[in-house]
C-alpha cells in the first residue's frame, strides 16, 4: 500500500515539475510563432539574426544581410528580438566621480 502512495507522489511530482513547464514553453512558442509578421527582428534556433520579410504558412524569408534572403522554418525560430532602448540617463541621476578612494 504504501507503495502505491510513493508512486502516486512521484507521478505528481513529475507532472509538476516536467509536464506543466514545457506545455508553457510549448504555448508561449506557439503564440510567438503565430504573430511573427514582416519586419520583426527575429533569432532562429541555429542562432542566425535576421529580419522577416515575408510569412507564409509554415515557411518564413528571413533576410540576413542585405539582399540576403533565406527561407527558414516556423518552428525554427527561437525569439524575437526586442527593439534596442536608446535610453540617455537623466541628469538626477547620473553620478559624478570626484577621484576620491578613501
């Protein structure tokens, strides 16, 4: 009996800490994939960067260079890359180096 209970626990446990996580993954790859549109800066699984230039049903032209244009599978995309912050800091709060060591 006690048996049954370590097996039951260890199938939870399993389920917890395996299944769930990659069903996540699963979905947020899913939803990625699904609202990849021309223009996106994106990286593929491989590692190339590229920029899309056109969405088809499963397949994706994806330029890596200019005048470079590559077809890659949906499923092969990693991430889309987010748009460099060109963040200049503020003047409060930027900090001045009076050369003092002590």
């Amino acid at each position: 009996m006690i048996i049954v209970v370590y097996l039951v626990i260890l199938v939870a446990a399993f389920f917890v800490l395996v299944v769930r996580p990659q069903r996540r993954q699963m979905a947020s790859h899913r939803a990625l994939t699904s609202t990849l549109a021309p223009g996106d800066e994106i990286v593929t699984s491989g590692g190339v960067l590229g920029t899309i230039r056109d969405v088809h049903d499963d397949i994706v032209d994806l330029e890596i260079a200019p005048t470079v244009v590559v077809r890659v599978a949906r499923g092969a995309i990693a991430r889309r890359l987010s748009p460099a912050v060109d963040e200049t800091p503020d003047a409060e709060n930027r900090t001045t180096d009076d050369g003092d060591t002590t």
